[in-house]
C-alpha cells in the first residue's frame, strides 16, 4: 500500500491541493486500495483556504507521520509557515521518511526554506520564481515547466500544474498505462479557450 499525505493549512491555494486530491483518490479507488490517499493539517484540524473553502481534516502531522510521498500546496498561507520555524523542522523531518517529496505552486518556497531543495532543479507559480532562487541559491529554479523532477523531489507550477505533476505520479508509483486510465476516467484533456 502506497501512502500520500496532502498537506494543509490556513489560506491554502484551493486548486493546488483539491486537484492533486482528484487524481490520487481516483488512483485509489481505481487501484482497488493500493493507493491510499488523505488530508493532513499542519497545525489545527480545521483548515480555511484562500477563497474560503472550509475542510474538517481530522488529522494533525506530527514529527512521527509517514507517508510514502507528501504533496504541500501553495497559497498565501505559505508565508508563514515559512516563518515557522517548528512547521520547517517537522517538514524536514517527514520529508526524510518519504520516498516522493512534492509541492505545488509556492509550497516550493517552504521546501527551500527548509533547506529542501538545495542543489536541486526545481520550480513554481511564474510570480516566485525569482523568489525561489533567491532562498535556494544553489538550486537550477526552472521556468516555463509544469513540473520539474529531481531525485525524488517534484515541483510544480502554479494551481492547476498539479494536476498534472500528480497524474505523472501516479503513473511512476503504479504505471503509465494506469495513470492514462485515471486521466480518461477525469477526462483531463486541457483545451483552455484562450491561448497564452
């Protein structure tokens, strides 16, 4: 069984995470329980998002969680838990146990706070970039990808990049052939109305 924590907390980036969320609970339902996937606070168990999406989580990470991969969204609630020092060690701490270590939009900058993402290729929302570089000096901050892998680090872009980021996920933690089955079942095939 392959365990997934998606991180939450206050003034999270709602997309970043609930997209995320689709895909993996479809892979679990889909792959008959070989995937289990759950929402985790990182402080209270009640979580208020950006926009005002209210989540009763239920469950608090602590320094003893474990999870196979941890996936930290992005948000305006990034901020501070980058000035947190308690929420860094505890990240570092879970990362450490994890085989996958994931984020989606700004939750990128938290990682190189922690010191996660040293040396690593990496990338985020195209308004942190220059950001990211700054706080991770040493890491190749990547542009104009929706999601970089290094190792068992993955960074995605802003919002819906993570749909995509966990789709390809999914096919490395089961296979191709099954994460294409899970993008039919969603029916993900992005064809936006206006072109960038």
């Amino acid at each position: 069984m392959f365990s997934i924590g998606i991180l939450l907390f206050d003034n999270f980036e709602e997309l970043d995470a609930i997209g995320p969320w689709e895909v993996f609970r479809v892979a679990e339902e889909m792959s008959g329980g070989k995937i289990i996937c759950e929402m985790v606070a990182l402080g209270g168990e009640k979580v208020t998002a950006k926009k005002g999406l209210k989540i009763d989580v239920g469950k608090t990470l602590t320094k003893d969680s474990r999870y196979d991969l941890i996936l930290l969204p992005g948000g305006e609630g990034s901020r501070a838990l980058m000035a947190d020092g308690h929420v860094l060690d505890l990240l570092t701490q879970v990362a450490d146990k994890a085989s996958w270590v994931t984020s989606v939009c700004s939750g990128s900058l938290v990682y190189a706070k922690a010191g996660l993402l040293a040396g690593r290729k990496c990338t985020s929302h195209h308004s942190c970039l220059d950001f990211l570089a700054e706080l991770s000096p040493t890491s190749e901050v990547v542009k104009n990808h929706r999601f970089v892998q290094d190792g068992n680090i993955v960074t995605s872009a802003g919002v819906s990049a993570g749909i995509d980021m966990a789709l390809w996920l999914v096919g490395q933690i089961m296979t191709p052939e099954f994460a294409r089955e899970v993008q039919h079942y969603l029916e993900y095939y992005p064809d936006p109305p206006y072109a960038p």
